[in-house]
C-alpha cells in the first residue's frame, strides 16, 4: 500500500473579524477532512480566499489574485501536481457563478451562510478534476441561504491549545438597510444563535486556554438568541451567563448599532467586571440630513445622548467608531458637523473611510456623488482629528496602572505583548511562560497605537 501524501489547504482571509472567526472554522472543516494547514500557496493543494465586499474595489483584487493563483495552477501541473481553487465569502456571495465566467480556473464558489458545504463541493471538485470532467460548466457554486443552521455542521475546534484571546460568531446578519451597505446582501437576513450554543462553544474555549472572547455580529447588541433558563434578556443577559464560567477573565463584542444598545447592556457595562470598558458604536456621520438619506434611523443629538448615558453608566469607558466621509450629497458644513460630533464626544479609536459605492446597494445610484478629492480632503482632516484623540487617549493611561492579558511574544527577545482593558496593544519585558496570564503592570510610555509597561511584581 502506498502512502496517501497529507493534502494541504491554505486559507487567505480579507477584511472583518467575522471573517477571521470562518477561517478558523473552514480550516477545522478541512481538516476533519483530512487537508492540513498550509503556509503558503505555493505548498497547498487547495486555496481558498475568503473575500470581503464592504469596500472599494474589493472584487477586483479578488480577481487578480486569482489570476496569479492561477498560473500557479499551470506551474504545478507541470510538476505532475495540481490546486483546486475556492472563493469564499462576501464577494463569492455577491458576484456568484459571475465568479466562474470571468475566471474559468475557479472550482468552488461558496457564500458565507454555505460554508459548511465546503469540504464535499472541494471533493466533488477533485473528483470531477480526477476523471477529467471538470469543464468551464462545471464549478460548483452555492450560495444559497439554506434553512439548516451552518453552525450545526461545523467541525469542532480541534486546536489543542488556543490563542488566549479568540472571536465567537453570536449573531449574523443584518436587517437594517443602511443604504451604503452591502452586509444585509451578502451576509443575509439578522440570525441570532442560542444561548445553549454559545455557552458550550465559550466554555470549550476556555477549556483549551482562552481567557478573552469576543462576541462577533455584525448587530451584535440586537442577539436576542433563545435564552438559557433563568437568563436576562439580550446581549447583556448573555454577557452575564458568559461571565460565569469559571476561568474567562474577558468579554468583548462587536460591532454594535446605537439603536440596539438597550438598559440591560448599558447596565451590564457597569456590574460585569469581565466586560471590558470598549465599545464600538459607530455613528458614521454627524449631519441628521446624512444620517437620514443614509437611513440610520437615529440623529446626532440621540446618538449624543446616548453615549452621554453609557458614560454616566461607566465612565471610564473607551468609546471607538466608524466614519463614512462624502457619502453622497454630503456638502461641506455637513461634514463640519462630524468633525464637530468628534470633537465633542471625543474617541479613543476610530476607523474612517471614503465613501465606496457598493453595487446594488441605493446610495450607489445616487447622481449626487462627492469628488473623489473632496473626499480624499475630508477623510485626511477626520483622521487627524481621530488620530490627536487616540494620541491623547494613549497618553492618558501613562503612570496608571492596569491588568494585561499577554497575548504572544514580542518582537525582540524577552519581550511580551499584552492587551489593556481599552484594546490597546502593550509591550512590556516579561518571561515567555507569562503567555496567557493576567499580568499586572504600569503604563511606562504611549506611543500612537500602543503602550509600553513595566511588571508589577
Ligand atoms: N463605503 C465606505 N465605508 C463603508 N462601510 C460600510 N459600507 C461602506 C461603503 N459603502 C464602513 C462603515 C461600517 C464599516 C464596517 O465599514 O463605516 O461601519
Ligand atoms: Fe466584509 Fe462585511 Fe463581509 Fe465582513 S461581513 S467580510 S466586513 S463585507
């Protein structure tokens, strides 16, 4: 008998953290069906790029890689070897078998609410390569959004020991249209996964070393999942059924709507020690003549008032967001109110972005359109703004002292990186066996993305 070589997957993941969570969840999949993890293209049997569409021209790059991927088709085969392609992901869902017609090299396209089907469409894939079947008609495709929870087929995580922080997929989805936005297209309609489930998942976590989780959503603060006996309601009621298993010291979620964020979680930021001072709340702009062609559904001054109450709740905490400059129609004093709503509320973190016309979506169409300099101009102001803020937040925490949680060794020897409640990177020397602990140190330097610390003994 001779010996099967082991078959080696490699999985390239873009854009959100949600992404990141169906990697690791696709790379246990194939493992179970026998693909270990590859390093690189060059050394796999089957690539996989797990694609995001939120901005810009995110499917053009997709297919560039995809040429590249497939020359090194051409390359193996003429080594005797072969690569079975796979595109996965928002833009898999978005683009579909139009995927196939303009790069006829692509076996697999599978969206994300399919992606437990992945091992036998790449088997039913080698099979039709096998026997020379496979043709230009011949890909599979699905990106159907099927009835049967994907979760329920998942292979279990199979990592012996895990990175002390990981991400966990609570809810799907979204339903609320905001009109630049591609997520409820390709993502689907809001799901919510049961308490049950995460609870098990969380806790398998935590038995194979994981202290931080972060709840992942694209609405995370509207899970409204079918409760464990005896729970609260919402979020919150599940950030306080997480915090009770023994050993996981951190809860995190992201990302969250304002119009979601309800008194139990407000309450929950206040009494559950294990939820960390963060919140992700983006507003996207600071105009009521924006945030209603945007149809946000809230104002400036609700979403003020807002943060105004969370804070009250929890003062200490690091409020982050996101920001969409020149969407269309929005003129000069509109974008003066966002840098205004900055200026006020003040952010630790912020991610900002050009407006990107998503295909499909209603803004695409509008004929009033910003310049792409104008935006470039905006965008270069707000994140200056952002930056000094996240500057002067970093500062603020020099001299205290705070918890870290070490997550994976430093650059140099002898060096450590941890994690401070508010999200920020902190370098500090500490000896390699720290890894995975709660350490206790002070705040020794701040630079623009991150800290330095000394140990407290
Ligand atoms: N153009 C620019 N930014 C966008 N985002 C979502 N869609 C677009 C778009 N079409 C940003 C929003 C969102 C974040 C995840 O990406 O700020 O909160
Ligand atoms: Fe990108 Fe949105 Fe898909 Fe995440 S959900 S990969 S951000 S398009």
């Amino acid at each position: 008998m001779t010996d099967q070589p082991t078959k080696k997957a490699f999985i390239k993941s873009y854009g959100c953290q949600m992404n990141v969570y169906d990697a690791e969840r696709m790379a246990a999949q194939l493992a179970a069906d026998g693909y270990a993890p590859a390093e690189t293209a060059e050394e796999a049997d089957l690539v996989v790029l797990n694609t995001c569409h939120i901005r810009e021209k995110a499917a053009e790059k997709v297919y560039s890689e995809l040429g590249r991927l497939k020359n090194l088709r051409t390359e193996k085969r003429a080594g005797g070897k072969d690569l079975i392609l796979a595109v996965a992901g928002c833009v898999a869902q978005a683009e579909g078998a139009e995927i196939v017609r303009r790069q006829p090299a692509v076996d697999v396209v599978v969206g994300p609410q399919a992606y437990h089907r992945l091992p036998a469409m790449v088997a039913r894939a080698a099979q039709k390569r096998g026997t020379g079947r496979r043709t230009n008609g011949t890909a599979e495709v699905d990106t159907d959004f099927p009835e049967e929870d994907k979760f329920d087929h998942l292979a279990p995580d199979t990592q012996a020991r895990r990175a002390p922080a990981a991400f966990l997929t609570v809810q799907e989805g979204c339903d609320k249209f905001c009109a630049f936005c591609v997520v409820p297209y390709t993502r689907g309609a809001e799901v919510s996964r049961p308490a049950a489930r995460i609870l098990s998942e969380a806790r398998a976590l935590v038995a194979r070393g994981v202290r931080e989780i972060t709840l992942l959503g694209q609405n995370v603060n509207a899970w409204h999942g079918r409760p464990v006996e005896g729970m609260g309601a919402g979020l919150g009621g599940l950030i306080r059924e997480l915090a009770r298993i023994e050993g996981l010291a951190r809860i995190r979620y992201t990302t969250s709507h304002p119009n979601d964020m309800d008194a139990g979680l407000i309450a929950a930021h206040a009494e559950v020690a294990e939820l960390m001072p963060y919140l992700h709340l983006p507003v996207q702009a600071g105009s009521d003549r924006i945030l209603k062609a945007m149809n946000r559904k809230h104002t400036a001054a609700s979403y003020r008032a807002l943060i105004g109450r969370i804070r009250a709740t929890k003062p200490d905490l690091a409020l982050s967001g996101d920001f969409i400059v020149g969407f269309p129609g929005e003129s000069a004093e509109d974008f003066e109110e966002t840098l205004g709503l900055v200026e006020d509320l003040g952010y630790a973190q912020a991610y900002s972005f050009k407006y990107s016309p998503r295909p499909g979506t209603p803004a695409a169409d509008s004929l009033d359109q910003v310049p792409e300099v104008e935006k470039t101009a905006r965008l270069t102001r707000l994140q200056s703004l952002l930056n000094a803020q996240q500057i002067a937040f970093n500062r603020s925490k020099l001299g205290t002292e705070m918890e870290v949680l070490i997550e994976k060794p430093g650059r140099r020897a002898g060096q450590m990186v941890g994690r401070s409640p508010w999200l920020q990177s902190v370098h500090l020397e500490a000896p390699a066996e720290s890894l995975g602990t709660m350490a206790r140190v002070v705040i020794t330097g701040a630079g623009p993305n991150s800290l330095e610390a000394r140990l407290i003994a």
